[in-house]
C-alpha cells in the first residue's frame, strides 16, 4: 500500500472573514503578498495585484502612508477582485479613511500606532466597516517601553506587545483580529509564534520578515514557516522576500503543497540530470511550468532523465517522461507506459495530457 504523509492537526484557531476569505478554523491556509509599487500609482499597483492573484494570492495587502495614499487605494480597491489589506504605520487616522475606501481588513503595526486612543479610534473604524484588524508586531518595531523592559527584542516581548493591543480591542468586545509577530532571526520567529500560538486562539499570520533575497529568504521562510505549519501553527501566511512579489506568492504555494496543506496547479517531480540523461530536463520542466501556469487543477507530473529512478516516478504521477536513448523517451499515464514519443513532441504531448486531466477534474 502507498505510504501516506501523516496528517498535520491544525491548531484550532477562530475564524475571521477577510474580505471574501475566510482565515482561520478549517479554513484553507491563505497566500498573501503585498504590492511594492507606489500606491499614488494606481495603474502600476492594479497590475501587480492582478498579477498576484493570478499566480494564487488569496489576500493582497497595501501600504498607505499618507491620505493621498488612502485616496489612491480607493480606487485600487474598486479595480480588483481580491480581498485588500491595508498597511498602516504611524497615522491611525489613515486606517480609518481605508475602513471607509473598502479595505478587506486593516493591519497596525502597535509599535508605531501610538497612544491607546488611536488604537480605540481603528478599532471602532473597523467595527463600524465589519472589518477585520491583523495586529502586527514586528521585532524591528517593538514599543520603546518592551524594549526597556527587555532590552532587546525576545518572544516574551513579541508576545507581550501583541497581547496588549488585543486587550484593548476586546475591551471594546472586539475580537475579529488576528496577529503576526515576525523577525527577521529564524529561531525568535519561530519561538514568539509558538509562545503566542499557546495563549490565544486568535488566527496567525506567518512570515520571518526580511527574510532576504530570493534565495536566502526562500530556504529562510520555508524553514521558517514549515517548522511552525508542521506544528499546526498558521492560519494564513506570506513569504517575505526581497524579489518580484509574484515570487513570494509561488514560494508561498510551494511550502503549502509541499507539505499536503493545499494543492493547487501542476505539482512537477523532476530530476536534477546527470550525464545519463535522455531528455532536457532543465528545459522541459521550465517550459512546461510557464505554458500551465494557468492551470489550477492538482496535477502532478514527473520530468524525468533516463530509466535509472523514472518509471518508479512515473507510478506516483498522473502524466510523466522518462529519457530513453536516440532522442526518444517514455510517456506515462497514470503509472502505465503509453509508448515513446521523439523529445521534439514531449512538451506538446505533456501540456495536451495536463489540459485534458484538468478538464476531466472540472
Ligand atoms: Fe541522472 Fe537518470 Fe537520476 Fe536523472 S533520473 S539524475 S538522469 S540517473
């Protein structure tokens, strides 16, 4: 019988509703990234939200630092089809124009929101636009008197300073929020999601902020995030990388699928090649993920180089090719050989096969 990945037991968290997502409870854990265009660039930041979307991101947040911002997001906001967050640091007074210009939720930041006041007027903003609030500490902008107390950033202070700002929204019985607590260092991340995983069961947003480059940030936040996801932790997620957005939101899909909490579009099994190698590998899985990017179907395929690990491949995936000798290779359905085609034909024949299961599945 076919080995099965155990099931990760989600922790069991409530739900908020996010403009047409649902995050939290048994929820699908949501992928979301934010715009780095210039929000006063309403056309610029409308095609990078599309172009999000379409890679899979369910949430996409804003920034707006100023009221012209908020304006601009008005507009933005009417021009798309996914849930908007705005990013609000330093002016609550911009959060609640947002409330009032249609964002899905707010997210502040209560290291540079400021007096409890402030955070009383957003709260009633959001309460007043059925919104929800994402409290978002970060390391790098915990409150002064924390930083005192602690002196330096650590998951007691993480903790402390989320907790905090909760207090004072459910004094105002206020309990659609969820929280974040990011840093940049790996472990600090992982233990203040942990610590606070353990006190509340309010929904968590996962990230190891700043995590780098494309690559640095990929292994940092699939570490990162695995580690806390594999422990049930996380309801929603966005990988943080200082690359195209678009990035993120693949990498964001890879650590879910990766790990059997969500499927989504071809799942390609490839070898890394060696001189034995009957086929471009290399080649082949590049095209083939640019031609079925719009795909949404789970699908797996297997690009393999020669005999030696691809038929046993081949049985696990739904189409796949092996590289045989003479410039053909093995095609596979469903585990079974259907016969060889020239390498000329495989990119053809694969996109052909994944077009029709998807069909099959609608
Ligand atoms: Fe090399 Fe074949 Fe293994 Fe690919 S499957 S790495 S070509 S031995």
């Amino acid at each position: 019988m076919e080995w099965q990945a155990p099931k990760i037991e989600r922790r069991k968290s409530r739900q908020i509703k996010v403009g047409s997502v649902l995050v939290g409870g048994d929820a699908p854990i949501s992928v979301q990234s934010m715009t780095c265009t210039d929000t006063l660039n309403i056309e610029a930041t409308v095609a990078q939200i599309k172009a999000l979307a379409d890679v899979g991101a369910d949430i996409v947040r804003v920034s707006v630092p100023s009221m012209e911002a908020a304006e601009a997001f008005k507009e933005i906001v009417s021009l798309v089809d996914v849930p908007i967050v705005s990013d609000i640091h330093f002016d609550y007074r911009i959060a609640i124009e947002c409330a009032k210009n249609g964002a899905a939720a707010l997210r502040i930041n209560p290291g540079n929101i400021g007096a409890r006041h402030k955070v009383e007027a957003v709260c009633q903003a959001a309460k007043d636009y059925g919104l929800p609030i994402r409290v978002g500490v970060n390391a790098g902008s915990l409150d002064k008197d924390l930083l005192e107390k602690y002196g330096a950033p650590n998951p007691d202070a993480m903790v402390e300073a989320a907790l905090r700002s909760a207090d004072i929204l459910e004094s105002h019985n206020f309990v659609d929020y969820a929280f974040s607590v990011k840093a940049s260092e790996l472990n600090l991340c992982v233990a203040s999601y942990e610590q606070l995983a353990a006190q509340t069961d309010a929904p968590l947003h996962l990230g190891i902020t700043e995590a780098g480059g494309l690559t640095g940030g990929t292994v940092l936040s699939s570490i990162g995030i695995g580690m806390l996801l594999a422990k049930g932790i996380g309801d929603t997620l966005r990988v943080s990388l200082a690359a195209d957005p678009v990035e993120e939101v693949k990498v964001g899909w890879a650590i879910l699928k990766s790990m059997h909490l969500r499927t989504r579009g071809i799942d390609v099994v490839a070898c890394p090649t060696c001189s034995r190698h009957g086929l471009d590998v290399v080649g082949t899985v590049k095209a083939l993920e640019a031609r079925l990017s719009d795909i949404r179907k789970p699908i797996k395929v297997a690009v393999m180089g020669c005999i030696v690990n691809g038929p046993g491949e081949a049985l696990r995936a739904d189409v796949a090719v092996c590289g045989g000798k003479n410039g053909n290779s093995l095609i596979y359905e469903h585990g079974q050989m259907m016969g060889r085609i020239s390498n000329d034909e495989i990119l053809d024949r694969l996109e052909s096969r994944v077009r029709a299961l998807a069909t099959a599945q609608e």
